[in-house]
C-alpha cells in the first residue's frame, strides 16, 4: 500500500469519486459539482487529501484535509479541518485507515498547517486517538421539540400529538428579515466580535461564509437577520434536512451582537426560525454550542436542552492534533471548552 498526496488529477478525482459513490450511492458527496465546490473552490484554497493506493495504484482510502482559519484569542491562524474520511468497502478492516491517519500529523507540519481537528464517528473516533489525536471531549447536542409526534412511529405518535401544542412559538412581530443577498463585512464584523468575548473560533469573514451557505452546490440554507438602527446585530442560518427519515431543523450558525440594545431581539430571532419550523411540520430542531456563551444562553431561553440518549444517533466527539502539543495554541485548541463551535463549523450539515 503507497501513502501519498492528492496531486489534483482528473483520474484521481473519478477514482475519489467512485469509492464516495460505493460508501454514500445516489447522495450530493459523489458528485463532481460538491467535489468541486468542497476540494477545489474553498476560500482558503484547494484541501489537502491523502490517499492510500493498493499495488496497481487504485485509491482505496482518503482522508480530506480542508485548510481553516481560527480566531484565537483574536489572532489568526491556519488550521485544518478533517473531513469526509472515505474507506473503499473492499478494503475495510484491513488497517488501511489508521495507517492513512498515522500519517496525517506530519502530513500537517510537512504542509506548514498548525493544527487540525474533527468530529470523527466513533468508529473514526478510536483510530484517531490510537494515533496521536487528543479527545477535546464531546460537542453538546442542544433539541428543542417541535411537532415531536412526528419523530415517532404509532403508539407513541399518538400519545406525543394532543400534547405537542406546548412547543409551538407565538407569532414573533419584529423587525426580522429573510436575507438573500450577497454576505458582507457586516457579518464579518459580528464575527470579530464574537472573538472579544470566546477564545477561539473559526473565522467568519465573508468569503467564507459565502462560499459555505451561498455556494454550497446543492444544498439551500436560509439566512435569517437581526438588525438595530440600521445595523447587523445578528444572524441565524438554518436549513431542514433528513436524520433517519425524520424532518430535523438544524441550526448551522447564529451569532449575536452582546451590545444589542434590545435584549429579546436574540431571542426573537431564534423564536422566527423555530416559527417557520413549525409551519413547515419540523419534528425537532437541532444545534450545538459552547454552555459558556451568549448564543447559548439564548437557545436555553427558547427551550433548547441537551439531548436525551435516545435522540442521539451517536456521540458527536471532537479530536485534535499536532505535531507540537506544547504550544499555548494547541492547549487551547484541543479542548472544546474553549470553542465557540456550531454545526455549520464541519462538513456533514
């Protein structure tokens, strides 16, 4: 088996492409249009992916890596995101992916990449850990019910729908606005922000928050924003998807302007969103976030709690890595605590 780096050839892409096609058939991921737009069109330029060949120079293994920038402190530094590990199915079990990930650490140095983290299955998860991966821990799962008889089969359907009138959200009549245009400095000025009061995130600025939710090739997010005496105080970006067949509402990102004057303008947002859910017959909606943040706080308020073990399809866990640990960078980054982290911030929503 040969370890080596993507060198961006068409032959390569259709091999990726192929053994995508084999773990996820019929889905966005094997297309040519999300390669692209995911490996090729990032706002930080190309991803970096190492590939495992077999001995007639097949790719049967990759591990993407997506160049990111974080906010530290309000520095900026070059990280890395891994996602999208693919394992062609007749060559699993072999230990083709730990070899592949016992490589990714001085893949990073030799590529001058500072750090990189993930949030593994927990198949992924063991692996990394067994090759140098620290455990930051496990992101949050936030739900907030909504029309719940829906996530349900019958009896339980039926005992969840006289009830589930508790969740719906009254009317919210604000100054709200569905945002269609182009994204902004203003946004990325809320981003900045944002890095006064957490230790690190990744950064917002507008190329990539453009490329990420206007972009994105297949998928339609909605951009929902807040604004003060004609300023950007605030924005949620969300979308429906499917989990397990079952209507979710997922927030990917909001961030808010801890200065606003109004101080139920945040939760009229949130209130907005979890409205049009509702009308649109969501069973429950989803996020993530730091416990120790304004956003937060503000989902609580509108009845966000930790998810119950039987909503969970599985742990969501967060890995980090580098070649030197002892940096006051790495410390903070490899653990969870320390992020402002949604679910806009990796690939799978």
């Amino acid at each position: 088996m040969i370890i080596e780096e993507w060198s961006n050839t068409e032959l390569e892409k259709k091999q990726i492409l192929k053994i995508t096609e084999k773990v996820y058939p019929n889905s966005e991921f094997s297309t040519s249009e999300y390669f692209n737009w995911q490996y090729i069109d990032g706002p930080y330029g190309p991803a970096k992916i190492l590939l495992a060949k077999n001995d007639n120079g097949d790719i049967i293994a990759i591990e993407p890596i997506m160049p990111r920038k974080l906010l530290i402190d309000s520095s900026v530094i070059m990280s890395s995101l891994s996602c999208n590990s693919i394992t062609d199915p007749n060559f699993r079990n072999q230990g083709i992916f730990s070899k592949l990930v016992s490589n990714i650490l001085e893949f990073t140095k030799t590529n001058e990449i500072s750090s990189i983290y993930g949030i593994p299955n927990k198949k992924s998860y063991s692996i990394f850990i067994k090759n140098g991966f620290n455990d930051g821990g496990k992101l949050p799962l936030l739900v907030r019910p909504l029309k719940l008889s829906n996530y349900f089969s019958s009896p339980i359907k039926e005992i969840i729908k006289p009830i589930e009138a508790v969740w719906k959200i009254k009317k919210v009549e604000t100054n709200i606005e569905l945002f269609n245009g182009e994204i902004n400095s203003e946004f990325e000025k809320l981003s900045k922000n944002l890095s006064q009061r957490v230790s690190i995130l990744q950064q917002r600025d507008k190329e990539f928050l453009e490329w990420r939710y206007n972009k994105h090739p297949s998928r339609k997010y909605d951009i929902h924003i807040l604004k003060e005496d004609n300023e950007l105080r605030g924005y949620i970006i969300t979308r429906i998807g499917k989990i397990n067949g079952k209507k979710i509402g997922i927030v990917l990102d909001f961030v808010f302007d801890s200065k606003i004057k109004n101080k139920n303008g945040p939760k009229d947002l949130v209130k907005k969103v979890l409205e049009r859910f509702w009308d649109k017959d969501v069973s429950l909606s989803i996020a993530t976030c730091a416990s120790n943040s304004l956003e937060n706080k503000v989902l609580h308020e509108v009845g966000f709690k930790i998810s119950p073990q039987f909503l969970k399809p599985e742990p969501l866990y967060f890995i980090a890595g580098t070649i030197n640990t002892n940096s006051e960078n790495f410390k903070k980054i490899k653990n969870f605590k320390n992020w402002f982290f949604t679910l806009g911030d990796y690939d799978v929503f």
